[in-house]
C-alpha cells in the first residue's frame, strides 16, 4: 500500500540534521474534527517531516480515514504512514489508505519511499508488523495451522520491512528509517503487562531492522509503554504512541553528514 506525495517547492539549505516529528496511536473519530490540527498546523516552524506509526482511527473506517486526512491535509511537510490493527478493524484497510493518500499522505506497507526533508533525502521503509513475542518468549512457527499461519503472519511482515530498508541502502539516503506499528523491542514495551508482550510486537522486526541498519525505528501499540529502546544491533527506538509521548508528536533530531558516520545518536 502506497501513494501520495510530499509537498514540493524551492529545496531549503540543508542543515547538519533531519528533525523528525512522530506520532502513533491517535485513535481520531468522527468527533474528532479539528483536534490534531492547530498542532499539525505548526509543523513546518518544528519539524521537516511527520511520521504516523498507525491506529490513526478508532475502528479503522473511511468516515474516520476522511477525518484524520483532513487533520492532515496541507500541514506544510512531508507525511509518511503505516497503518495499526485498529486501521485494519473494518476490513476497510485499503480504503483507508487511499483517503490518506489522496490527502498527500504516503502510505506503507512492505514498502519504502524516500522524500525530501530538511534539504536532505530521507529513506522510510514501513510495514505494520505483528504479534509474536521477543528472543525466548516467543511463538514459533509448529503445531496447528493456526499457530503456523500466526507467526508466518509476522515472519512475512518482518521480511517486507528488512527488503523495503534494503531498498533504500541501494540510495543516496541521508537518513534511513523505519516505520512500523508493532514494536521491534521489549524495551519500549516496559509499563505493559508482561502477559501481553507477545500481542504487541515481535523480536522478527528488530531482526530485519539489524540485518540492514537504519538510523532510527519508530513504532507505536504499546500505550502503556516507554519512550527509548534499542536493538541489539544499536538502532534506536522509539515508541511513540499518543499516550506514551504525551503530546500532539515527539521530535527528535538525526545528525547526517559527518555527524551520521560518527555514530551520533538522535536526539533528545
């Protein structure tokens, strides 16, 4: 799933960073009209683009599609977006994501895009993710059907997510990201209870995530969990469900030039 496009226009000098604005798990309703805007409307003062890490409706319908692009439309940056299991709700997934698209959103899923942000090029490869649980509690894939078809679910996702971030190696990207629903890590899970770990994401995608690198990963789900996280491979983390962040979007900055070869981690 994919479309949309960033805004165009006269390229700004590049700076020695990409500010990143990020928010998952918005959750907006037909009630909700007008809600995020005056926040997305100051974008462009703060940030050079806006990632959506999915469950932007409540139960996933074009009628709140249609409202959560609007909150969107014309805020003056680029926007990248997954969809979350809520968007998935109503079986009405590919619909939703053609109302965003339509309002400039770009829409992933196994994919990747890259946009000009900040005078740089920036790389995002996105996938919803899955369930299945971290490194020694986690499901595997034997037994029933059912079970099989569950954590191939995961398996698969994890491998779009670790092509899409293969794409974008083969290009001249400042930054590279990845965008997902579902967390990679158990670190950003902390606060959740320990009994659903396995239901809000899977340890398969901080494996695509370390077999290729980026310089960040950012995912939403977990509303009871924790902001920073790492992979095992060193990629930062970071969750940024509405209700974990506290706020409209989290920003963090990412070094690029000389900054980015040192290893200089994103900030704050």
């Amino acid at each position: 799933m994919t479309g949309g496009s960033a805004p165009t226009g006269p390229a700004p000098p590049a700076s020695d960073a990409v500010v990143v604005a990020a928010v998952g798990d918005i959750h907006l309703g037909t009630d909700s009209r007008g809600l995020l805007r005056p926040a997305f409307a100051v974008l462009p003062d703060c940030a050079d683009l806006l990632l959506l890490a999915g469950d932007l409706t409540r139960h996933g319908t074009v009628e709140e599609a249609a409202v959560v692009a609007e909150e969107l439309r014309g805020c003056g940056v680029p926007v990248v977006a997954v969809l979350g299991n809520h968007d998935y709700h109503s079986g009405q997934e590919a619909e939703v994501g053609r109302v965003l698209c339509d309002a400039g959103v770009v829409v992933l899923e196994g994919r990747s895009t890259v946009v000009s942000a900040g005078g740089h090029q920036v790389g995002v490869a996105g996938t919803k993710g899955f369930c299945g649980g971290f490194a020694g509690r986690s499901a595997g894939e034997f037994g029933e059907p059912e079970m099989k078809a569950f954590v191939r679910a995961a398996r698969q996702s994890a491998g779009r997510l670790a092509e899409a971030l293969a794409y974008l190696a083969d290009r001249a990207c400042d930054v590279r990201i990845a965008l997902t629903h579902f967390s990679p890590v158990p670190d950003t899970l902390a606060g959740e209870p320990l009994e659903i770990y396995p239901f809000l994401g899977t340890y398969l995608l901080a494996e695509a995530i370390d077999s290729v690198g980026a310089d960040l990963a950012v995912h939403g789900h977990a509303h009871l969990g924790t902001e920073h996280g790492l992979t095992t491979g060193g990629v930062r983390v970071r969750n940024v469900a509405q209700p974990v962040i506290r706020h409209a979007f989290a920003l963090y900055r990412l070094p690029v030039g000389p900054a980015r070869a040192t290893g200089a981690p994103p900030s704050p």
